[in-house]
C-alpha cells in the first residue's frame, strides 16, 4: 500500500504548531516595529521577545542576534564583509560571485575538514567551515576548528549552522565560534527568515544599508511574523532536543541498516559523526535524479542532494570534494527525517528505495 512520506527534511521542514500559534497571534499586531506608539512598541515587543528566543538557544546575548532574509543572506553577509577562507563541502550560498571566498580547506572522504588552510591566511579575516553538511549530515567538530582559528591563526570563526540549530546541541560560548548563520525553515520555522550571530566587539559592515532597523546593520523593515514565528520554533525544538536526538538517530539506524541492506549501496558522510537526521548514499549503477522520480511515485519525498543544486546534472560538489566521481556518485540519494517520522515511515521508505532502486536497475 502506497503512503505518503516527507522524508526531506534537510530541504525544509514542516510548520511546527508553536510557530504557527505565534504567527497567528503576530496577525494582529500589525505597527511597524520602528514607530514611536503604542502599535509600534507591540510589535518591537514581539521582534525583541523573539530576538530573546534566538539568542537563548544558542547561548548568545539577544544584541548578538541580527534578523535576516535567511542563511543565503547571513552567509552572504559575512562573505561581503570580510575576506573568507572556507571548505570546499559548503553550502552553495557561500559561493558569492569574487567576493565568494577563497578555498582553502579540502574535506576527507567522510566530509571532514580540517583545522588548518593549505593556503597562506596573511589577507585573510574569516575562517568558514559549516556546521553540518547538508547534503551527507557530517558535523564538524566545531570547538576543535573555532578554537584553531581564533587562537592558532588569530582569525575570526564563521559557521554555517543552517543544518545544525535545532538539531543538535549548538552553544557559540562553548564553541567559541564568533559568527553563525541560520535559517527558521529548517528547524520548524517559517521560511524566509533567518538570522545571523555575531558576536559582541566583532564589527561588522551593514548588510543593507538605509533604516536604522538591526542596530544600523540590516536595514528594512523587519518580518514581524517570520521573527515570531522562528522566536517560538527554535525555542521549541531546542527545548526538546534530548528527546528529539535520541529518538531520530535511533530511526536514522534503522534507515541506513536497511538502505545498506540493497546489493552496491554505500552510506556518504561520517558513519557516526553525523546528524540524527541526515542519511545520504550512492547507490552503483543508477541516477540519483531518477531514483528520488521513482521514489516520489511511491509517495515518498527525498532529495538526490541539496535541494538549492536540485534540476543540476552530474555529481554535486559537495560529492566531488570527498572524492567521488561522475560515476561513483551519480546515484546519490539523500532521506531526512524530523519530528513527525515514524517508524513504520522508516520501514515503509527503505521498502520504496529496495523497490526503485531494484526497477531501475532492470
Ligand atoms: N546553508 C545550508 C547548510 C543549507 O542547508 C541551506 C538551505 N538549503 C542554506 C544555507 C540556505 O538557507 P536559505 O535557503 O533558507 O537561505
């Protein structure tokens, strides 16, 4: 029997119903968060109590936290900011045309990268590495990487922590990384907003110029409801992280045991430094692009990679970066899973893979 699976949760998530509440009620409250009345004041309430939320979550102080159209812009914003030496397994929004960065750090066949830059960092300001790969769910070990940027090198630290908030543990104390990007989207939030922190005595060159709004640093009105909306997921999926962890690396096992199971399969990213929702293969002999078509007829939703590099032939660069080749990971396929996956889902998904990857193989 056919049954309809959304297991793309690295691409985006479903409205979590703290989210949905928040941004309902954010309906009325309809000043702009820069007007001197009481309307106004409403609004900025909001905009700080979500601003609050955000920092909270990842152990930061609420003026550390500027609002964002999401991690495309945060990433952006620090490329065209400061001069950048980052991994070649990023997200494809740290490609910024010249201002892009310099490659400088080359991932293992895992997806680890290391501390230290093949290239010399004398004109160099930032260090990037993302927090957890996207498309193959490794985490970096980010206190090792931030720590030997900004004390080995004296460089500033930047992590993209898209894949990361909400998912795992992320403390920028701890850490010691002074800038991180986010977006709502991928932890329960509304899609469209985001944020980037940076940390307190780090300057940092406006985003947009015009309207004083974000401290001078990102003009524009804000999106009052999107700021609400991610206020109340992060603080939600945060809060149950100890429940949320155990319980989906224990459905991601099932999921790669099973998908492993299938004759020419072999998982892509760390075997167990990875996130507990990301499980990533190559399947031999197949076209990921096909599989994720023969999938979706089944009523289940994957992804072949990254969703922002979906519709883009031959193997990604995330891929090509760990070493594969056009042919070795062609058939890549990626299942992410979240708090509405069950287990039956799991099991139901791994049947759906033997299945197209068996009829395409024919
Ligand atoms: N970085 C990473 C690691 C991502 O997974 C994504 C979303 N695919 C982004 C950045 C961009 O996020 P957004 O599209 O919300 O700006």
């Amino acid at each position: 029997m056919t049954r309809n699976v959304y297991a793309d949760y690295a691409a985006t998530t479903p409205l979590c119903l703290p989210a949905r509440r928040a941004m309902h009620d954010a309906f009325d409250i309809y000043g702009n968060p820069s007007s001197l009345h009481y309307a106004g004041a409403e609004a900025r309430k909001l905009v700080e109590k979500a601003r609050s939320k955000v920092a909270k979550a990842i152990n930061a102080e609420p003026d550390e936290i500027y609002f964002t159209s999401g991690a495309t812009e945060a990433n952006i914003w620090v490329l065209s900011a400061f001069s950048t030496v980052k991994s070649n397994v990023e997200h494809s929004s740290m490609e910024y045309g010249r201002r892009g960065g310099i490659v400088g750090l080359e991932s293992d066949h895992l997806g680890i990268v290391p501390s230290k830059p093949v290239i010399d960092l004398t004109f160099i300001d930032t260090m990037s590495i993302l927090w957890v790969n996207n498309e193959v769910g490794t985490v970096q070990d980010m206190k090792s990487l931030a720590s030997w940027a900004t004390n080995s090198a004296d460089k500033l630290f930047h992590t993209d922590a898209t894949q990361a908030v909400g998912h795992i543990s992320v403390d920028v104390r701890e850490t010691g990384v002074d800038l991180l990007s986010m977006s709502a989207h991928k932890f329960g939030g509304p899609k469209g907003i985001g944020a980037l922190f940076v940390r307190r005595g780090v300057d940092i060159l406006p985003m947009l110029h015009g309207g004083h709004q974000e401290a001078g640093k990102r003009a524009g009105t804000e999106n009052v409801i999107g700021i609400a909306g991610m206020g109340a997921a992060i603080e939600w999926a945060t809060n149950n992280l100890d429940k949320s962890v155990p319980y989906l690396t224990k459905l991601r096992d099932i999921l790669i045991d099973g998908i492993l199971s299938i004759l020419g399969t072999e998982l892509t990213g760390h075997p167990t430094q990875r996130s507990p929702s990301i499980a990533s293969f190559v399947f031999r002999g197949i076209d990921g692009q096909a599989l994720v078509l023969a999938l979706d007829e089944r009523g289940v939703c994957a992804s072949s990679g990254s969703a922002c590099s979906e519709g883009q032939v031959g193997v990604s660069h995330v891929l090509k970066a760990m070493g594969y080749t056009e042919e070795t990971g062609r058939g890549s396929l990626r299942l992410s899973i979240g708090w509405d996956t069950t287990e039956a889902d799991v099991r139901y998904v791994i049947r759906a893979v033997k299945e197209s990857v068996e009829e395409l193989r024919k």
